[in-house]
C-alpha cells in the first residue's frame, strides 16, 4: 500500500481517521491482528504505521527490509 493512500490528494494532508479506515479496508487490512509495516528504506512502512497508529492501533511493526 503506497504512503500517498493516506493523504488527501489536494492538500497532501493525512486523511481524517473515517477515509483512513475506508483505505485500509479496501486494502484487506485487518486492523485486529499484528500488522508489519515493510519497505526498502522503512520510510513508507513508518508512514503506514502512522496511519494506522492514528486509528488507535499502536503495537504496529516495522521492518525495513
């Protein structure tokens, strides 16, 4: 899931909380069970785990293979 899904296309503003559930579900995220955040540099995986941090999930991973 590229970084760019979570923020509003105009402003460039992270999406409010109900699109940033909208995006992971399209996604199949289920926000029940572990997730790990993974990407080259670790720089899009940390802005995934941003996301769903602020969805009140806060033991997300991060691998930055």
């Amino acid at each position: 899931m590229p970084f760019n899904f979570l923020l509003d296309e105009t402003t460039k503003e992270v999406l409010p909380a109900d699109l940033l559930v909208e995006k992971f579900d399209a996604e199949n995220i289920d926000r029940n069970n572990p997730i790990t955040c993974s990407c080259g540099t670790g720089v899009t995986a940390c802005a995934l785990a941003f996301g769903l941090f602020l969805l009140g999930k806060d033991d997300t991973v991060i691998y930055d293979g």
